[in-house]
C-alpha cells in the first residue's frame, strides 16, 4: 500500500520471474521423474531381483552342503554304533 508504482511493478517483474522459473522447475521436475520412473522399471529393480535371487540361491546351495554333511555325519554316526552293537553277537 505504501510502495511507489516503479516498486509495485517491480515487485509484479519479479514474482513473474519467479512464477515462469517454478513452471519450468516443475516441467523438469515431471521429465527427471519419468526418467527415473523408466530407469527404476527397466534397470533398478531387475537387477536388484536378480542379485537378491542370486544371493537366495548361493545362500540355499550352502545350506543344502551343509545339511548332506550333517545327514553323512549322523549316517556315519548310526552306523558305527549299530556295527558296535552286531559286534556283540546278541540277539
């Protein structure tokens, strides 16, 4: 209300910078996001889905030695003890 008209307009000059710079912040803004909308679903997520599963497995595969190894080592464990045992004759 106290402001001279030069400052009023200029006041007006600037907002309307500001106002035409954020439209443009918000056209680059939806381009940055479709980019990476299209680089999260054709890049990003595949290859994390393939490391996870790769790991999974890698994981799984020493789970299952370790499991054969346990299941030898009770065989082994069973089968001394029963040799033991027929070696007493008793019936």
């Amino acid at each position: 209300m106290l402001k001279s008209d030069n400052s009023k307009k200029e006041s007006a000059v600037q907002k309307a910078t500001i106002k035409a710079e954020l439209e443009k912040d918000l056209i680059n803004y939806d381009v940055i996001k479709k980019f990476l909308t299209i680089y999260l679903g054709t890049v990003a997520i595949p290859n994390f889905k393939r490391q996870r599963v790769e790991a999974y497995i890698r994981a799984m595969g020493r789970m299952t030695s370790d499991e054969v190894l346990n299941a030898n080592n009770t065989l082994d464990c069973w089968s001394s003890f029963g040799t033991k045992i027929e070696g007493y004759n008793i019936r």
